[in-house]
C-alpha cells in the first residue's frame, strides 16, 4: 500500500469514528470544518448543512477552471443481526482483510465516506498540482437526496464536478434513474384472539439484500416477498390471525431479514413447521445459486401469555394479499444500454404499528414516463387494496451528454495513465449529479470511484488497490488543466 492511498484511508477511519448516519450528519460536519480551519481553507455551511471548502489554486493553475470535487456525508446504517452496533455512538470499525477493507457486520461507509476522504487527502497534500478546487460535501443523501435538493443558489462557483459515488473503478458514469418513494398505509381492524390459540413467531433471514439500485439486477431475494409468500402458504391450509409483521430497513437496501408473529389453533404445531420446512426448500431451490444461506424459521412466539388481539383471519389475509400484489424486482431492461436496468421497484419496508400497516416502496427508472407508470400500478394496486398512499422524495433522471468536454477530458487522462479505455455507463440508481445538474444549468458532469461491494449491506467492502487507481486518475486529471 502507497503512502498516498494509505493517507486516504487514515482519514477515512477518522470519518468512520463519527456517527453518520442519514439525517446525522451534525457531528463530521463539525469535524470538517474544523479540519479545514487547520488547513486554513475557506468553508461555508448553508442551513441544511452542506459543506463547500474552498482550496486556492497551485502556482500555474490560477487561470484554470474550478473543480468541484462532491461526495455525501451521511451513510447507510446497517448491521446484521448479531452485531450489538450503536450507529448513534459507535465508531465502524475499519478492518483490513486481504485486498479488501470491511467493518464488523455492519455497513463500512465507504458509501460515500471514501469521498470525502480522497478530497481531502487531494486538498492536504502540497506535492499535488491542480486548479481552485471546491470540496462539496452534501447530507442526507441517502434517504432521498435531500441535501442535494436544498442546495442554495450561488453555493458552487464550480461548473465542472467530479462526484466520487460510484462502485466500479474504471468506469465512467455518465447518467442515472431518477427515483420516488410511494408510501402504503392501510388501516386495520383489531379483534380478540381465537380461544385456544397457539402463537408463532416466522422469521426469513440470511439474504445477502444489498443496494436496491446497484443489486437489483442480480435477481437477490427479498426477505419481505419471502416472508409473505411463507404466509400465504399456510394461510391456504388455516386459518391465521396476524399479530405483527416487520421487514426491511430502508428504502434503498433490499430487505435482508423479515418476521411476523401469528397465531393459529392449538394443536397445528407439526403440520405447520413441516408446511414451514416445505417452503424453505422450495426457496433455496429457486435462490439455489443466490442466496444460499437462507433461512424459514418457525418456532414458538415469546412472550404470547401478553399478547390478547390481533387481526381476524379475513383482515390477515388482506394483508398478504396486498403484499403479495406489490411488485418487487426489475420490471423492465434498457433497450438503449445492454444489461441496465430501466425500471424497477424495491418492496423496502413492511410494518404493522398498532392497527395500522405500513408500506414503503421505492422506484426509480432512467425515464420519467416509466417511473410514473410503475408508481401509477403501486398506487392502484394499493387502492384495490382499500389503502391510501403517499408519494415524496422524488428526484429526476441524469439525462447523459456524450458531447461532455469533461468525458472527453476523462477517457484521455485514464487511457494515458493505465494503457487502457474506462467504460462509460449510466446506473440505476439516483446520484446527486441528477439534483445538481438541474439545479446549476451548464454543470458538466462524471461520476466515478473505487470497486465497492454490496453497499447497503453489512457485506459491504472496498476493494483497495482500485484506490489507488482512483487516487492516481485523479491526482493526473487536475494536473491536466494546467495544459
């Protein structure tokens, strides 16, 4: 490891010591700032807490264009079951295994931490030449973009931005879907349990879930979908009273685990831990080549001598027939671009709070006519369903310029310093580039960063010597504008 990606990755611990989670980003903001002001550099902070530091020009590049280089601050927070991880208080630990650096069953952050770190590992070493640089750091990124789309006008001087958010090196992004959040509520009627009634507790785990934009396209199961059609079996042969149900985390991550509590007459014990049984293999088999560590349990609730209502049987079998309708999985491919998906839909979170169910779904697509048809079919599915819905967080398309000066200026740098081509692609799924682009008109714009895997995901792990090609591609693209 080189002294220069090994720099990058002592500040990337730094930032892994803070609490970060979306919509808490309060902490590394203030440590960024404070990091600036030893640095002596210019920053700003606009109300919804976003971040421009301004780094003055080397000698002989005061008349070259300013960079923006971009990242978010915020993270995904996820762990998995067994992990005791506080996101409020805990530092993610940072674990080097091999070529890949991981956390301990818990999301890394390298999703978008490692951005920050490379900028600032850019702006703190004297030895590198580059142009007036603006280091923008955003918040809130994941649930929705959010400080992205608060972003004040006159904040970016900057009309050339590297967003440092992508997860496969060598390759330029040059577009990306547009999203929207649709939100399901349905109303419920509670009733006593049925006398003599055996409770169950039914839990899905072991699923690798993952990005819901990024890992969508591998076809990887959803512990929600999983969970309901294990219900739905059983509902076929008894009558159930659903107690509760929960599954899935966020909106961009695939769910990983899922489980309901239940009750069904005394007496059924058996037969429904072999109906239970029957299922789980049947799942394998059809996940046989990707998800071949989960698992359908069945076993006995805990605390049932508390529980007293539940849903009827026929209120039960309303919610598992609106679960069963909601799509979840690419719904369609790009006829422009081989093997990208165009649309798609993530069934993200499931709840029953009280008397009440609650639904998150979330879509994106790279047009917007097909983003509203899959919405359209979310809503009318629930609708039939006797439910009301929501929709937010919508944020547009990256329409890509294959004209881009900046692309052009990308592919010779990196075809000069590795004897090779970069690809150039559009992803599915929402960059900031898409918010900024719309909000700054004349922006030119690529995204790009080191090999990621399983974002999202407490599988989540940064491939280090694709770091220090990002770092080496970087260090020779700012130096090229002083031609």
């Amino acid at each position: 490891m080189n002294e220069h990606v090994s720099a990058v990755l002592d500040y990337f611990e730094q930032i892994n010591a803070i609490p970060r989670c979306s919509k808490n980003e309060e902490q590394v903001g203030l440590w960024l700032q404070q990091w600036a002001a030893t640095k002596q550099l210019a920053v700003k902070k606009d109300a919804t807490g976003n971040l421009l530091v301004k780094v003055p020009p080397t000698a002989g590049y005061e008349q070259a264009p300013v960079i923006v280089i971009q990242g978010h601050m915020d993270m995904v927070c996820e762990k998995s079951p067994e992990s005791t991880h506080d996101f409020s208080k805990d530092p993610i630990q940072n674990i080097i295994d091999g070529d890949w650096l991981r956390a301990d069953n818990t999301t890394l952050g390298a999703d978008n931490g490692i951005a920050i770190a490379l900028a600032m590992a850019v702006a703190g070493d004297e030895k590198i030449a580059h142009p007036p640089l603006e280091l923008l750091f955003t918040v809130d990124e994941e649930t929705g973009l959010n400080g992205a789309k608060e972003l004040e006008a006159g904040f970016i001087e900057g009309r050339i931005l590297l967003n440092v958010d992508s997860e496969t090196e060598g390759v330029f992004t040059v577009g990306c879907a547009g999203g929207r959040h649709t939100h399901i509520s349905r109303n419920l009627e509670l009733t006593n349990l049925a006398q003599e009634s055996q409770l169950f507790n039914l839990n899905v785990s072991g699923l690798h879930g993952g990005h819901s934009g990024i890992d969508i396209i591998k076809q990887r199961a959803s512990a929600n979908k999983i969970l309901v059609r294990t219900l739905q079996r059983l509902t076929a042969e008894y009558d159930l009273q659903l107690v509760s149900i929960n599954g899935g985390t966020a909106h961009n991550a695939i769910a990983r685990d899922a489980d309901a509590v239940f009750a069904c007459a005394a007496g059924n014990s058996a037969a429904l831990t072999a109906m239970v049984s029957e299922t789980e293999r049947t799942v394998l088999t059809d996940y046989a080549t990707i998800e071949n560590n989960l698992a359908i349990n069945l076993s006995a609730a805990e605390y049932a001598a508390q529980i007293k209502t539940a849903l009827s049987v026929a209120e039960t079998r309303a919610v598992i027939n609106l679960l069963l309708s909601l799509p979840h999985g690419v719904m369609g491919l790009s006829t422009a671009f081989t093997g990208l998906v165009e649309t798609s839909n993530n069934l993200a979170t499931v709840e029953l709070i009280g008397d009440t169910l609650q639904i998150l779904t979330s879509q994106r697509s790279l047009t917007r006519s097909r983003l509203d048809e899959i919405s359209t079919t979310i809503v009318a599915t629930a609708t039939l369903a006797g439910a009301t819905t929501r929709c937010n967080s919508e944020y547009p398309p990256w329409t890509p310029n294959m004209q881009s000066a900046l692309l052009e200026v990308c592919k010779n740098v990196y075809s000069q310093v590795f004897d090779q081509e970069a690809i150039v692609k559009l992803v599915h799924t929402g960059l900031e580039c898409a918010i900024i682009g719309d909000k700054y008109k004349g922006m030119d714009m690529i995204s790009f960063g080191p090999d990621l895997r399983d974002p999202h995901s407490p599988n989540e792990g940064l491939y280090i010597p694709s770091l220090e090609k990002i770092w080496r591609f970087m260090v020779a693209l700012l130096e090229s504008y002083a031609k």
